[in-house]
C-alpha cells in the first residue's frame, strides 16, 4: 500500500471526527467544512486503491481489506450526513479512522487463493460486492447500537444528549434497510465468487472454513430480515442481531484468516 495518500485520508477522517466529538474546540467555520473533508477522504481514498490496482493487479493483502472496508464506512458516513443523520456520523468517522490506521500498521500477507490461481476479472467484482455489503452491515450495526443506547436512555427518562438523535422510528428503518443493503450485496459477492472459485481453483474450494463461516453469517442475516419480515419483530431485535453478525464479519476477517489454513487465508 502507498502510505502517504492513506496517511492523508487518515488526518482527514481524524479532522472529521474530532468535529464530531470536540466540536468546541474546531469552531464553527471549520465544523461547517466536516462534509467537503469527508468526501475529499473518500475520493482520495478511492483514487488510490485504483492506483495500487494499476501497480499491483491484485492488492488483496491483509492492510488491503482493511483499507477496503475503511472506505466502505466511509461511504456509509456519507450517506448518513447526506441524509442530515449527523449524531451517526460521530461513530462511522471514528470507526473509518481506526480501520485505516490499523491497515498502515498491520504485516503485508497476501492471500493464499491468489499464489495459485493469480489475477481474475471476477476478483474485483468479488470484492467490491463484499466491501459494499460490509458497509451497509457496519452502518446497521453502528445504528443498532445507537438504538439500543436511545431505546434504554428513553425508558429511564434520561433525555441528556438526546435532542439530537433521530427518533426511534427512525433509527429502526435505517437499521432494517441497511442491513437489506448488506445482505443483497453479499449474497452478491458470495456468488461471484462462487463463480471465481469454480473457474480458477482445481481443489475443494468449499473445504475453506471461511466459506462455511461466511455462509454460516449469511444465514444470521437472512434470518434477522426473516425474523422481522416475517415475525415482525421490530427494533431491538434487528439492532441485536445486526450487532451480532457485524462482529461474526469482522472475527472472519482478521480472525479467521490467520488462525485456519484455506483459500482465503494470509499467507507470509
């Protein structure tokens, strides 16, 4: 990864969340420029994953996904302030920051799939599907607890940092729909690169655990959207299982691919 241009996107979305979280001490004029920083982030940031695509046609190592789904957060801080959501975006900046910066400290390991099968025109849309689900899980699951939090401070008739927030109601439809989102652009990216595997790999590609356990977290989401489709189960259900499932998301990709051997695996 070129790390100056991260380093930049990585100051800009410390600016941001310093606006959002001490905005005393920014000041007005600079708080009104949140946004503009925010979008100059993400397009720099998109800027330079097609550039490290131009250099390396397969940047897939293990500071790459977490790049990858910095930007995917990125992306859902955008749509909440668009959407004039901005109590959300005090923990999706945050959240973009964090990823970022481990992505610049972590080892560089490859991917083991791509020692063997190289570079597929299926890999990009693989992940790019992926990281698009990602972003809408990890809004859903950041709404989720912003929800949960709200729905407690409601029934102690606790009202301090309130006025902000959406209502309820509110909160609830963003969860469900991002999460929808999430799940249409897994199932996606499940099935391209389904469709990568069958075509490159000569092994059992579903003897991988990462492809059971991501199914296993594809289910729990199509379960959550059954539960409240179906059950009509509203509110803190599709908040708790949306939290559940983004941290199954995230032990799959840092933990899973370096404690089991697979495809998906980090190589040295």
């Amino acid at each position: 990864m070129e790390r100056l241009p991260y380093i930049a996107v990585l100051v800009a979305w410390g600016f941001v969340s310093m606006g959002h979280l001490l905005p005393d001490l920014i000041g007005d004029r600079l708080r009104g420029s949140l946004r503009t920083v925010a979008w100059a982030a993400v397009v720099l940031h998109v800027g330079t994953l097609a550039a490290g695509v131009l250099v390396s046609p397969y940047p897939t190592g293990f500071p790459e996904a977490l790049s990858g789904m910095s930007l995917g957060v990125g992306l859902a801080y955008l749509w909440v302030v668009r959407h004039r959501l901005r109590a959300l975006g005090m923990l999706l900046a945050p959240l973009a920051m964090v990823i970022l910066g481990t992505s610049l400290v972590v080892p560089h390991r490859s991917v083991a799939a791509l020692e063997q099968t190289g570079y597929s025109p299926w890999l990009p849309i693989h992940l790019g599907l992926v990281f698009a689900g990602l972003a809408g899980f990890a809004l859903s699951s950041v709404v989720g607890m912003m929800f949960l939090w709200a729905r407690r401070r409601l029934k102690q008739k606790n009202f301090v940092g309130m006025a902000r927030l959406p209502s309820l109601e509110v909160l609830d439809r963003i969860q469900f729909r991002a999460m929808l989102f999430g799940f249409v652009f897994l199932t996606l990216g499940i099935g391209a690169g389904g469709a990568w595997a069958a075509a490159s790999l000569h092994q059992a590609f579903t003897m991988d655990p990462k492809v059971w356990f991501t199914l296993l977290i594809w289910a729990w989401y199509g379960a959550a959207l059954q539960v409240r489709l179906v059950a009509g189960r509203r509110g803190r259900w599709t908040a708790l299982f949306s939290i559940v499932g983004f941290c199954g998301l995230i032990f799959s990709l840092v933990g899973l691919n370096f404690l089991l051997a697979g495809w998906h695996s980090y190589g040295g």
